[in-house]
C-alpha cells in the first residue's frame, strides 16, 4: 500500500524558516510529479510547488524567492524549504504525487502537516 507522509511543520515567527518533507512508502514503481499544496482556514486547497522528475520546477507567484521544492528520486522524497515565512502562509500543507505503483498509475496525498506562522 503506498503512503505519502509529511513531517516538519510547527510554529514559527514572521520571518523565519522551516523544512517541509515528504516520503513515498509502499511498493513504488516510478514516480512522476511531486507537489506541494496548502490549505488555509476557509480557503480552498492551492497549489505552492512543483517539480517534475527531471527536476523543472514551478511556484506560485507569493512564494517565489522564499520557498524551494527539491526531490530525492533514489529515497523517493520530496521537500520544502520555506524562508522569510509570513503569517499568510499559515495553512495544513499537503504532498502530493503522480505514481505507479503495484496497483497501477495514481495520485496520492499525504495527510498534511500544520505550518502556523505567528509571534
């Protein structure tokens, strides 16, 4: 059974940094995109991050120049380092990945981990 799980959220100032991570378990066979989203109160689910297998990324406009997504694809993990952290980025953020695994070709979320960006 595939799993996406995340770790690394918590508390933190405006201003400060934290590293998201996400790990792939399971039988996995190739994994293709990786992504972040979030999802603050009240609010829809968005994308942050992408990047693909090759590496290309892609970032929503508020948190380019603070937050860079890179990926393992031997440990198949992917992360999210996030800098300069204002109270608007305060929302659960979630991994995401496009998968073949022994069931066949799915897209999977994690479960989410709390970022709350506040003095």
């Amino acid at each position: 059974q595939v799993q996406l799980v995340e770790s690394g959220g918590g508390l933190v100032q405006p201003g400060g940094s934290l590293r998201l991570s996400c790990a792939a378990s399971g039988i996995i066979f190739r994994i293709y995109g990786m992504n972040w989203y979030r999802q603050a109160p009240g609010k829809q689910r968005e994308p942050v991050a992408s990047i693909t297998t090759g590496g290309a990324t892609n970032y929503t406009d508020s948190v380019k120049g603070r937050f860079t997504i890179s990926r393992d694809n031997a440990e198949n993990t992917v992360s999210l380092q996030m800098i300069s952290l204002k109270p608007e980025d305060t929302a659960v953020y979630y991994c995401n990945a496009e998968l073949e695994g022994f069931e066949g070709l799915y897209d999977y979320w994690g479960q989410g981990t709390q970022v709350t960006v506040s003095s």
